[in-house]
C-alpha cells in the first residue's frame, strides 16, 4: 500500500525526470505532461494494490512509454477515423450534388418530350403500368404506345446521352 506522504516524494523527486523523458519520447511538451500525470494517476489509484520491484525510475519510464504508445494508438485510429468519415461525408455530398443536377436535367428532358411521349414514358416508366394498360388508359393502340415510347427512349438518350454510363438500368 502506498501512503500519501510517499506518493507526494515520489511525485516530487521524479516528475522532472519523467516530464523530460516524455517530452524526448514524445517531441510535444503538453502531450508529455499530459502523459506524466496519466501515469502519476495510475499509480495514486492503484495505490492499494500496485507493488514496484526493481528501481522506481525504471518502472516509471516504462510507464510513460508504454502509455505514450497506447495513446498514440488512439489518437491514430481517431484521425483515421475521422479522415474516413470526412472523405465518406464529401463523396456522399458530391453524389447528392450530382443526383440532384442529374434529376434537374432529367426533368428538362423530360419537359422537351412531345405532350404524347411524355404521357406515355411517365405511365411506364414511373407509374410502371404495361403497355396494354398505358393504351387503354390513352385510348391508343399498343403499337401507337410502342411507338411513343420508342421515340421518348431515342429522345431522352440523345438528351442525357453523357450521363448513360450513370443511368444503366435506371431509366432504359
């Protein structure tokens, strides 16, 4: 067990020595002193149950280092993390930049599309009802209905003809 009054010389008699040490270890004074007193903390908390063989020293700067190390770790994994969730958060932004400029020139193409082809692309392909059910709705032919959506599909691909690679399987 270890008492106030020894804690307090120990403290006092080694503090310089390990705030050098760290701060070699370390090449930052504040992370030193921070790493310091982590370890002085320690060993107040395990006072009760922590038994230091060998030259006390020794013990401390084996302390020092290894939570120097262990807080390297940590601050690594952090800035990674944080690195990674930076780089997730402005691709997702660039993508929904995107989806929303591509949405923009969708429905512009859209707009261009004859009266007719347009009522017919919308029923298709956003309302997904069959050709028969579109010309019994329009009262048209089913080959007035193919023949509107192929003109719509040859419209709009000539329109987003940049952006297909992206649209594959979305719209044709």
């Amino acid at each position: 067990m270890l008492e106030l009054h020894t804690f307090e010389v120990l403290f006092k008699e080694n503090h310089a020595h390990c705030l050098a040490f760290a701060t070699h270890y370390t090449g930052d004074p504040h992370v030193a002193e921070e790493i310091v007193q982590q370890v002085f903390l320690r060993i107040w908390e395990k006072r009760d149950s922590i038994t230091i063989t060998g030259p006390v020293k020794a013990y401390l700067f084996s302390a020092i280092r290894n939570t120097a190390i262990s807080q390297w770790r940590k601050d690594t994994v952090r800035s990674e993390k944080e690195t990674g969730y930076g780089a997730v958060r402005e691709t997702a932004t660039q993508a929904t930049d995107q989806v929303k400029e591509l949405e923009t020139l969708y429905q512009r193409a859209l707009e261009r599309l004859p009266e007719r082809c347009r009522e017919v692309f919308i029923l298709s392909r956003q309302h997904q009802l069959k050709y028969a059910e579109i010309a019994s709705a329009m009262n048209i032919s089913v080959k007035t209905v193919e023949n509107q959506m192929g003109k719509a599909l040859k419209i709009l691909h000539e329109e987003l003809k940049e952006y297909l690679p992206l649209l594959t399987g979305f719209l044709f």
